[in-house]
C-alpha cells in the first residue's frame, strides 16, 4: 500500500513507520518529511494530496495539538487552539483526501483516552479527543467507494521501563494505528489504554 504519514518523526510515529515500511510503501508528510506540508492548513493539504495523487492509506499520528492548562486559566484561543488543531485539522484530512484515496482506502485519526478519563488539566483536549471519535463512527460508514476511516485513541505513552496499567509504550500505541491500516474495520474508536479498554468509565 501506499502510505501517508503525518507524524512519522514523533515517538509513535517512528514506531508505525517501523512497522508498516518493510511491506509498505511509506510517504511522510510535515515539516520535516517526504512531503512538506503543514496539517492545519486547509491549503496546504489539499497541495499535498495534489501532489502525491492516489494512495491507499494516511495516518494522522500528530500531537502537541491542545493546551494543557487548569481549567480557570483556560482561555477562548486555548480551546481554539485544540478545535482547529485536533478536531478540525484532521477530520479536514478526510474531507480532503477522499477525492484522492483510492477505492476501499482508509484514514487513521488521532484521539486520547482524556475524553474518558479527564485530569484537572485536559478541558481543553478531552472534549475534542471525544469530537473526533464520534466523527469517525459517525462518518466512516457513510465514505463512499468502501473508504474506511477509524481513530485510535491511546492513553499517555511510556518507555518500555515505565509500561503498566493505564499507559501505553509507543510500540504498543503503533499497534493500533496498524490494525486500523491493515484490517477491515470501520468508524471505530481503538482504544490503547493499557488494560483499561473494557472497564466501565467515569
């Protein structure tokens, strides 16, 4: 397959290229990449897409796209911020792309596990982790051309030594993003919340 990755430099990023590149054909798309593109302009993807032409797949493994702050210091460009950089940023990448991916293709989203598990610092970025799961299930079987469209939704990532109960190492945040890619699922959130998946929310 051919393969757009936004985010192929970052720590789970490194790991899907890992991955994916040895049966793959792996383009990586940003600032510093293959394809130089920035995510959040809506000109600027449709540039990239223009280029690149046909593929198969994007995965959007982006991050540093909300503001992490007490909910009293919260300001309007604070939750501005997370809407056009987490919400409307990437569910643009589907609006976009699907001219472009070919048919029974798919786009891999970006969540968190804050929508369902909030910290007393994630007002600003649980609700759109949240906003953006219920776009794939609300769109995903509405893609036309058997065109796929999931989110995976990890919880905090770790190193190897720190792995445990309600994190994540990269590698095994990565195994959601491949089983989006590779598998047939559609309008699914995955969830990688290490070991929490199943558990009855707050």
């Amino acid at each position: 397959m051919k393969i757009i990755l936004m985010g192929a430099s970052g720590i789970i990023g490194s790991e899907i290229t890992e991955a994916l590149s040895p049966n793959h054909e792996i383009i990586r798309a940003g600032r510093n990449g293959d394809v130089k593109v920035d995510y959040t302009d809506a000109k600027s993807v449709t540039s990239m897409f223009e280029h690149i032409g046909k593929f198969d797949a994007l995965v959007a493994a982006v991050g540093r796209d909300s503001a992490f702050k007490p909910y009293e210091d919260l300001t309007d460009e604070d939750f501005e911020y997370g809407f056009q950089r987490k919400f409307m940023a990437q569910i643009n990448l589907v609006r976009a792309g699907t001219p472009y991916v070919n048919d029974s293709g798919s786009f891999t989203l970006s969540s968190g596990y804050l929508s369902d598990y909030p910290n007393p610092a994630s007002a600003a970025t649980g609700p759109f982790n949240a906003a953006v799961d219920s776009f794939v299930k609300s769109v995903g079987p509405m893609l036309p051309r058997g065109i796929r469209a999931n989110v995976v939704s990890p919880a905090p990532v770790v190193s190897e030594e720190d792995s445990g109960r309600g994190v994540v190492t990269a590698a095994q945040a990565a195994a959601g993003y491949i089983r989006s890619v590779e598998g047939t699922m559609n309008g699914e959130v995955i969830r990688m919340w290490g070991g929490l998946e199943n558990e009855p929310r707050r």
